[in-house]
C-alpha cells in the first residue's frame, strides 16, 4: 500500500514524539511492504515564527491532499501573548474546519499493567475499562452565535446552541459503524428533559438505530453519564454525544486512564482521510529533554492504520509491541510509579521498535 502522510510536528514536545511515531510507521513499511510518504506541514507557534501566520495556506493544502495527517501538539507560553485570531491553537480549528472534520474519537483504555495509574478504585478498574467516546466537533453552542450585550442595567450574554438532523446522522452513524467493530452498544448521551436540541438528538439517534438492529442502544443524560463513568465505566462501549458534552465527557474519560501520555485520539469527516494526534498538549515544560511519552502520538498512528487505511494486523502490531513494553516494565515519567525506573521518550521509541 502506498499513502501519503502530512506530518505537523508543532510545538514543544511535538517534534520530539512525532520523530518516535514516523520511526515506528518506518518499522511497519519495511516489515508488512508498505510505502508512507511524509509531507511536512507547518502549524502553530512555529509557523507563526517563520510565516506570520499559525496555519499557512500551504500547509492546509499538504493536509487536503493527504490520505491521511499526524500531529504531534502546537502552542506554548511564546506565543501567549499573540492576538487571539493568530494564537497557534487557531491553528488547529482552520484545520478542522478546512478538512470538515466533523467526528473526534477518543479511546479511553485502561492498560492492564498501568492499572495501578487509573486513579478508581482498584476493584471498579478491574471490571475492565475499554470505551471510545464519540463526539460532534464542528457544531453545537461552540459554533452558535457568542454576543454580551447591555440589557436592563447589566451585561448579558448569549451563546447559541443549535443542531440539524444532518449534523446529528452523520456523527452518530460513526458511532453506530464503531460499535458494529466492537461490543455493539452504544449510549446517546444528552439533556433531552431540558434542551430542544437533545431532543432532537435523541429522535434522530433513535431513527437511526433502525439501521442497525445489531447495535443495542441506550440513552443516557448527561449528568448520569459522567457519574456512571466513574461509578462503572465496564458498562461503556460506544459514547455518542455532542460538541460540548463530549468536550468534557472525553476529558473525565481520559483522566480515568491513568495518564495523558497514553491517549490517542482522531478526528474524521466524510471519507477516510482523517487528523491523528494524541490528546495531550505541547507540554512546554518538559520540552527538549527527552522526558515525553511518545505512545499517544504511537497509538495515533496504530488508530490511522486501522480507520483511515484499513490496516488493522498492522494496528494490532503496534498495539500489542506497546503492550509488550509495558508489560517487561518500561516507563516514561508521567506513568511511572514512586520508585520505578524512568525511560526517555526515544528510548521508549527504540523498545516499541524492537518489540515490533
Ligand atoms: P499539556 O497536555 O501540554 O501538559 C499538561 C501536563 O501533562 C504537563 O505537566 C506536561 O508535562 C504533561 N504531559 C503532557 N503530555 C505528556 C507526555 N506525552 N509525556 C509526559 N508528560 C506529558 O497541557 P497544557 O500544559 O495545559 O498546555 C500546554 C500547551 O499546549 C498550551 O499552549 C496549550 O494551548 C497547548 N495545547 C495544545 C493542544 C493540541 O495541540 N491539540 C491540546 C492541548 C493543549
């Protein structure tokens, strides 16, 4: 299989675990006959510092006309200061929208042998944690109408939510497909006894299910979600849900792993071409050092095998080669425990790479 690859190593620590995630794909070319081409695409701080800009048009460009894109985190106290319209993180949301990546996926497992990092109760984290969370990207009240006004004497602001039956279909038929490759269960989560929107959600979800009677769904409202993901998140397989619920649903979910170093995460739109990364940012302090966890960036590029290129032995690979490292005991800082030994990140390249 031939692919094209656009590459934005970022800022901070990106460069450093992207290096470690192209290795790895390297290892995978060789050993099943592939053929991955890496086309540099510049974004965030450091394009702002060479171009004037955090996302130059070409780089958008080398993006749109990739099979695929990886990107390791962007942005830093450098480039705090920046007007809003230019911070590195605008970046990020030209991209999305430039590639009209309307789902983000973002696994939520708990390794067995990091299970001690999982910070639930030893006898609830056995019971096994492996769920994805689904959530709309592009719409929602992140995208509606901002505006504070005067009224009355005092301020007032308003923020739109709004959703059409189009955005709604389209993210949960990805959960739906998802779920068909897994446990085939998936839960709706809205606020459907209070708002419009979660109503129509909900009838759009429930329409659609009808497609597939294979899948069990359930519907789960918000606040009970993010209970049951630390009561019992065994329960989990497939989470549906919409921009801002999903916004801080994923982030409860990735904190039940354990550590920030280990989650990928993709975003997708129509078609298979989509934007891996993991979920942590450019971590600025410990940039440069060798200190960073690549297996977020490494599992990233197992997640783009497997749902943009369909190279699913190839994902399994790398996923058991992580397994196998951490399983003889290697660990970067940020999973080890009090008294472990600590490896660097391109250390933790090089084992990845030898377990493969
Ligand atoms: P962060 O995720 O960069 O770091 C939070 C903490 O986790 C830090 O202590 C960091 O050292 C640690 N950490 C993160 N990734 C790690 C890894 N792979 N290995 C070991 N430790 C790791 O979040 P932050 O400090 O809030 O943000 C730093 C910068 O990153 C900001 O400029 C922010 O805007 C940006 N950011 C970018 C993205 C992105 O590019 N998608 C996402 C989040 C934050």
């Amino acid at each position: 299989m031939e692919k094209t690859i656009a590459v934005i190593r970022g800022d901070g620590i990106g460069p450093e675990i992207v290096g470690e995630a192209l290795a790895i794909l390297d290892v995978i070319a060789e050993k099943y006959g592939h053929k991955f081409t890496y086309k540099e695409a510049p974004m965030g701080g450091n394009a702002i510092d060479r171009f004037g800009v955090p996302l130059p048009d070409e780089s958008l460009q080398t993006c749109l006309a990739a099979d695929s894109v990886l990107l390791g985190a962007v942005g830093g106290p450098k480039w705090d200061s920046q007007p809003s319209e230019n911070r590195p993180e605008r970046g990020l949301l030209k991209l999305r929208g430039g590639m009209k990546l309307y789902t983000n996926l973002r696994p939520a497992r708990v390794f067995p042998e990091l299970a001690a990092a999982c910070p639930l109760r030893p006898d609830i984290a056995a019971k096994g944690i492996d769920f994805v969370v689904v959530r709309e990207l592009i719409g929602g009240v992140y995208f509606g109408e901002h505006k504070t006004f005067d009224e009355n004497g005092e301020k007032k602001a308003v923020d739109v939510m709004s959703y059409t039956e189009h955005e709604i279909r389209r993210v949960a038929r990805v959960a739906f497909e998802m779920a068909r490759k897994r446990r085939k269960r998936v839960t709706s989560v809205d606020k459907a006894n209070v708002l419009d929107t979660s109503r129509l959600w909900r009838k759009t979800v429930t329409e659609l299910a009808e497609e597939y009677p294979d899948v069990e769904l359930l519907h789960m409202y918000v606040d009970n979600a993010a209970m049951q993901m630390v009561r019992d998140p065994s329960q989990f397989d497939v989470i549906v849900t919409e921009n801002l619920f999903g916004d801080i649903l994923s982030d409860e979910a990735s904190q039940i792993t354990g550590s920030i170093g280990m989650n990928p995460s993709s975003s997708m739109g129509d078609g298979t071409r989509g934007l891996y990364e993991p979920i942590h940012g450019s971590a600025p302090d410990i940039a440069g050092q060798d200190k960073a966890n690549p297996i977020a960036t490494i599992l990233s590029v197992a997640m783009m095998l497997r749902n943009s290129f369909g190279l699913s032995a190839e994902a399994d690979d790398i996923e058991n080669a992580v397994d196998a490292v951490l399983k003889a005991g290697y660990r970067c800082g940020d999973i080890a425990r009090r008294g472990e030994a600590v490896i660097g990140c391109k250390e933790m390249g090089r084992r990845i790479r030898e377990a493969l």
